[in-house]
C-alpha cells in the first residue's frame, strides 16, 4: 500500500477510535462490523465495474439472495414441513427446469412453423404442470403452523457453511441472468438488473414458505457466542472486572469483537485474491475489455464470456455480503432490502472510494457507512443549534427540525458531487 492509501484508512480508524472515546464503544464496533460489511459489497460491485464497466443496478437482489442461505442452511427444519409439501415442491421445480431445457433444445433446433408452435406449448403446458404441483405444496407447508412457522425451515447446519452457499445463490441467479442481459448495452443492462433485483426481492417478500416472507425469520443462529452465555460464565466476569468492566457491556464488546475478527479476516482475504487476479494476465484482459471492447474482440477474446465470468465473481461476492449481514442480525426480514441502502448507497462507496482499485473500494465502503451512520444524529444537533434562538410553535423551526432526518441523503449527494468534482477517480485512483 501506497503512504496515501495509509493515510486515508488511518483516518478512518480515527474516526472510529472517536467515535469509540465519545460515544462507546459498543457503537464505534456495530459501526466497523457494518462497514466491513459494506467493504466487502463494495469490493463485488468494484469488480463488476471497475474491472469489466459493467454497470449492475440489481444489487440488491444478489445481496437478499445471499440473506436467504442462513435461513435455509442454519435454521432447524419445520416439523412435518418436507413431508406435507417437500416432495411437491421438488417435482414442480423439476417439471419447471425440464419445460425451460426442453424449450431451449427447440430454440436451437427446431426450425420454421414447427419451432413456432411448439415453444408456447412447451412453456404453456410446463407453466401449468408446475403451478399444479407447487400451489398445493406451498398451500401444505404455509399451514403447518403459520405464527410461529409457514415455512419449510431450514437444514440445521452451522451457520459459517451459509456464507459461502449465499455466494453460491448469487452466482446461480447471476448466470441466468447474465446469459439473457449481457448482450445488452450498458442503459438497457442496467434496467434490466435493476427490474430483475426487484423481482427477486419481491419473491422473497411473498413466498412465506421460504422464509416466510414480511412475517420475517428470527433466532439465526451465530457463529460467536451469546452475550447471556458469557455473563453466565464465572471466569468472564472476572476477566471484565478486571478491566473495569461490568459484565452487560464486556459480553457485548467481546461479541462484536469476534465478529470483527470473522469479517476483517472475509475482508482480508478477498483483496488478497482481488489483487492478485488484478495483476494478472486475466486482470490485464479484464481491463482491456472494459477499455475498448472492439479492440480486445479484434485481438481474439471473448468479450460477452469474460462479462459473464466476472458478472458471476461479483454478484458472489455481494451475495457473500448478504448472508454475513443476516449472520450479524440474526433475523431475515425482506422488507429492509431496499435500492437506496443496498443498490444507490453501494455506488456512492465505490465512486468516492475510487472504482477500480480493491483498496479504494474497501476504503470507501467503510467512509461512506460511518457517514451514513453518524450524519443524521449529527444533522439533528445542527438543526437544534441553528433553530435554538427561534420562537416556540415557529413553522420554520418545526421545519427544519423534522427535516434533519433527510440530512444522510442531503449529505450523500453533496458527498458524491464534490468527490465528482474534486476527485472523478476517486479518494484512490486506479492506478
């Protein structure tokens, strides 16, 4: 690393050791845990478009994918959920997947009126062959207990094995997607992952049998363990006191501390391997595509393959994200998958932290969190200070009071448009 890089990521660990002197350090660590997390959603979009200049505004999409692993890796599973609908659930997606890969071997073989008639009746009769078998299985399942369950639960597996699945969930909807968007140009890529993130979340808000939609999932298991464990432990307690410590706050800094270890150690090692597949002959082709598609294709390579392949690392990577943030909440609750914290929020920490370069990315996506984070306390103090001389009952006080809460937009846009002006490469340029 460069002295600038070092300089940049002190700064940020300053501001986390203030905030950790001020206002604790139970928030200064929820703080760096998210913003490890952000790095690393960062670091999959930088790949997309720092490497590739593909311009993917589905992000969200992968990220609740990605969520979706530990409900359905770590969570024990519904009694009597798989025998009631289980086996239906598996035919109906075995009809679907035969239908789809019979209509693909007509496409491609199939010519004239026969290709013509026989590609909607394929579709049409899979259709109605799969909504035959599904509904009632789901119907099953989603009955079996709907307070407390209505979903088909989990494998009860450890939760570290979800991480890596959820990247696996990502790459699976990356290649479909990839396989039928990449040909797109760039506007036209960019709806379409849009309008295809949005589907997936909306999916994971109805279908409760899979992890019962807006209902939510609570009591993930984790990978650290419980605050009330440690408090219960004689030998903790004497290790906090010997800090000065009470046992409540010691149990929940020594959590947050392993997972700091956990994600910093995630971190760590993709941009250990970002770097290295960066600078090498693959990294070197990944940029000259992105530079001038014509004249890579000219030189013999496989423009739409390579936007696949590295559509598909990305799109993992995000997903990776997405089921250590549910590791971290210990609850999936769909409703929170939103494009402004999971889609726009994630373009502003690559932008500002400088697109194309790993550490850039790393670094803005834990600058742009802890302003996200602190702007809005931040903005109310500034509006109780700039509104204390006004008169009581005044419109504009009352105004300017409620509209503190908007202060962490305002700011990301000014944010963006001053790194824009001032550094269109970034805090870290590519090099």
């Amino acid at each position: 690393m460069t002295q600038r890089n070092i300089l940049m990521f002190a700064a940020v660990l300053g501001l986390v050791l203030f905030e950790g002197f001020t206002g604790g350090w139970n928030t200064a660590l929820g703080i760096l845990n998210m913003g490890l997390i952000s790095a690393v959603l960062a670091l999959g979009v930088n790949m997309q478009w720092g490497y590739a200049g593909l311009f993917n505004t589905g992000i969200v999409g992968f990220v609740a994918l990605g969520g979706l692993a530990p409900v359905l890796i770590a969570l024990p599973p519904t009694p009597g959920a798989f025998n009631a609908g289980g086996l239906g659930l598996i035919l109906a997606f075995a009809v679907a997947a035969g239908a789809v890969a019979l209509a693909v071997v007509i496409n491609r073989r199939a010519r004239g009126a026969v290709r013509l008639l026989a590609l909607p009746v394929v579709m049409v009769a899979g259709f109605f062959a799969y909504r035959a078998l599904f509904d009632p299985a789901v119907a099953a399942i989603e009955a079996i207990n709907p307070s407390a369950a209505g979903n088909i639960g989990g494998l009860g597996l450890p939760i570290l094995l979800a991480w890596p699945v959820g990247a696996l969930f990502a790459a699976g909807a990356a290649w479909v997607i990839g396989k039928t968007a990449l040909g797109l140009r760039s506007d036209y890529l960019a709806i379409a992952t849009l309008g295809i993130g949005e589907i997936i979340v909306a999916v994971l808000k109805n279908e409760d049998w899979l992890a019962r939609g807006v209902k939510n999932v609570n009591a993930i298991p984790r990978p650290v363990p419980y605050e009330v464990d440690l408090q219960s432990s004689p030998a903790f307690v004497e290790r906090a006191a010997s800090f000065g410590l009470d046992p409540v706050t010691a149990s929940t800094i020594a959590v947050k501390l392993a997972y700091t270890g956990l994600f910093l150690a995630v971190l760590l090692a993709l941009v250990w391997l970002s770097e290295r597949a960066l600078k090498s002959p693959w990294g070197r082709m990944m940029r000259a595509i992105r530079d001038n598609e014509t004249a890579a294709a000219a030189m013999g390579k496989n423009v739409t393959r390579r936007h696949l392949q590295i559509f598909i690392i990305g799109s993992a990577v995000c997903g990776l994200a997405g089921a250590m943030l549910i590791t971290l909440d210990g609850q999936m609750t769909p409703g929170s998958y939103n494009p402004l914290r999971f889609t726009f929020l994630v373009w502003v920490m690559v932008i500002v932290g400088g697109s194309g370069n790993n550490w850039g990315a790393v670094l803005g996506g834990m600058l742009i969190w802890y302003l996200w984070i602190k702007v809005e306390p931040w903005g109310h103090g500034l509006m109780g200070l700039i509104t204390a001389g006004m008169a009581d009952g005044s419109a504009i006080k009352a105004h300017l009071l409620e509209s503190a809460a908007h202060m962490r937009l305002m700011t990301m846009g000014v944010i963006l448009l001053l790194v824009l002006r001032f550094a269109p490469k970034g805090l870290l340029p590519e090099k």
